[in-house]
C-alpha cells in the first residue's frame, strides 16, 4: 500500500512499492477509468501507484524512443516542448486534462550540459509552477533540488517583488521516488545529477496552465526574476490593440472589464497602454484599476504608471 501524505517534505511525498509491471495503454486506461482531475492532489495520489508501476517497466521508454527513430521523419510531432522532453501521450480529444511526458536530465558532466549550458535545462534557477504534477525517478541518481514553499496569494506578481520563502530541504528524485508538486505552493532550484537521469511526469493540462503565471526567482535576494507562464494572450492582444480598429479596442476594454482571469485582464489592458496614442492617455487607462481591484492588477498598474512616467521624462529632455 501507499502512504497518501507526508507533511513535512517539499511537494507531496507517495510511497509505494510494488513489483507490478504495466504498459503505458494500462496508465492510459487507468487515468481514463479513473476520471482523473490534475487540479485536486488527492485525485492525482490516487494514481501515482499506476504511475510507479509503470516506472517499474524497464523496456517501454526505450522501445517508444526506437520506434519513434523508425519514423525520423516525424518524430514527436505532437511535442511542443524542448529536445528534453519526450511526449508519451498528449492530449487526444478535446478538454482532455493531462498529458504524459518523459524528462532527460544530464548529469553534471555529461558533455550535452558542458556545451549548452545549465540554464538550458533549469538548473540553478528557482521556479514554481502553475499546474500540479505527479513525477517519479525513472532512471538513474535523479536531480536534487533545494525545495520551498510560498504563498502564491500573497504575491501581485511583478518582476523586483521580494517574495518570503519558507525553505523545506535538499533531496534527489532518485529512482521509483513519487513526487506531487503543488501548483502556485512548492518552489524548486534544481541541481544537475551525477549522471545522466531520466523522470516520468503526468502533467496537468488545463486553463490555468496558461492564464495563471509561473515565476522564476532571483536565488540572491528571493524577489520575482521573471514570469515564464506559456499565456498567448498578450502576443494576441497587442497584434489586435495595434491594428487601429476600433472594434478590437472596444474588445480590448470588454476584456479587461469583465474576464474571469486576472492576468487575461491585465494582458487585455497593456495592450491598450502599449497603443496608445500619447503618455497621459496611457495614464488614463492604468487608471482603471482601482484599489477594489486584486493585489496582482494594483501592483502591474503601479510598475506600468512608473514606465510611463519614466518614458515621458526622457522625452521632455
């Protein structure tokens, strides 16, 4: 059996150990039957059993990744992240929830990290993320990682921002380990393994995986280095602010008035702030957001105002 919670430790550490062996359709169908929601942490524990039995299955990656090379023509064409990750089952019907990924981990002196770099792979850079996820040791020593937890309520979001981090440990995801990363909880500055390391990952697929933001954080001072969230909102946004219609600007208010997320909002109003046509018309539309509004917005308002500001100076001197 498994133990559901262990407090005191970084993300949610499972326990569970078994011989059992399956194939990933088994994971597939078992998630499927199971009706798993990634948003709630005892729906993803409920499954982490499947996802170690998987793991204990030494042959399936390296017969995916072969049958893959076959086909060099189109290899992981459903794959939109980096050469690091490797798809196992992406989303396959519309609303589908999660995915199943494989991640590579150089190890510290392998020649991939020598040349590229640590920062191509996320070592040394503290993050959260935005979406839970349910991960376990694949192959090999596994990352360490120096672990903290935040709350992510307290927090407006804009880059400078001193962040209190309540630091929990250094430990490895060594091989058959089970691990819950909590969304907007647990804080993770990854170290690069001995050698080279593999992890298995069923990842949450859903809204606020790409309208929610992710930070990274300066490990000097722990302020917000940078929002690293996936959102297309902004790019869209601005495309549509800079066309001059003035039906897109009327959309572009709408946006920002009533929609459901904060930062879909935000987006919505730089865009118009980006636009337009003098200083104090950009002033005006920060203006909107008043002290009613969330920490978050008061906060980007704050930092807008000030870019603002600072711009129209230099364009008195």
């Amino acid at each position: 059996m498994y133990e559901q919670w262990m407090k005191s430790t970084m993300p949610v550490h499972i326990q569970y150990e078994s011989p059992e062996v399956i194939e990933l359709s088994d994971l597939v169908e078992h998630l499927r039957q199971s009706s798993l929601d990634p948003r709630d942490h005892d729906s993803m524990i409920s499954v982490a059993p499947a996802l170690k039995q998987l793991a204990n299955n030494r042959d399936f990656l390296s017969e995916m990744i072969c049958g893959e090379l076959k086909d060099n023509q189109d290899i992981q064409a459903d794959n939109d992240y980096t050469p690091q990750v490797f798809m196992l089952h992406a989303p396959q019907v519309a609303g589908q929830s999660y995915f199943l990924r494989a991640c590579f981990w150089p190890g510290e002196n392998d020649e991939i990290l020598l040349s590229s770099g640590k920062g191509a792979f996320f070592y040394g850079v503290p993050h959260d993320h935005n979406f839970n996820f349910l991960t376990v040791g694949y192959q090999g020593p596994g990352y360490s990682s120096d672990y903290f937890e935040y709350d992510y309520a307290k927090v407006s979001g804009v880059p400078g921002e001193q962040v209190d981090l309540k630091f929990i440990e250094r430990s490895a995801l060594s091989e058959g380990k089970i691990l819950l990363y909590r969304a907007f909880t647990d804080i993770h500055r990854q170290i690069a393994p001995e050698r080279f390391s593999v992890s298995i990952n069923i990842m949450e697929h859903s809204l606020r995986s790409v309208t929610m933001d992710q930070y990274e954080f300066h490990p000097e001072n722990w302020t917000i280095s940078n929002v690293i969230n996936r959102s297309s909102a902004l790019p869209m946004f601005m495309i549509a602010a800079g066309s001059g219609d003035g039906e897109a600007q009327h959309v572009l208010r709408d946006i920002f008035r009533s929609h459901t997320v904060e930062r879909v909002r935000m987006a919505a109003l730089e865009a118009l702030v980006a636009t337009s046509p003098t200083p104090d018309a950009a002033l005006e539309l920060v203006r909107l957001v008043h002290s009613r509004h969330s920490r978050f917005m008061r906060g980007r308002a704050l930092q807008l105002a000030a870019r603002i500001e600072q711009g129209a100076g230099h364009a008195d001197n």
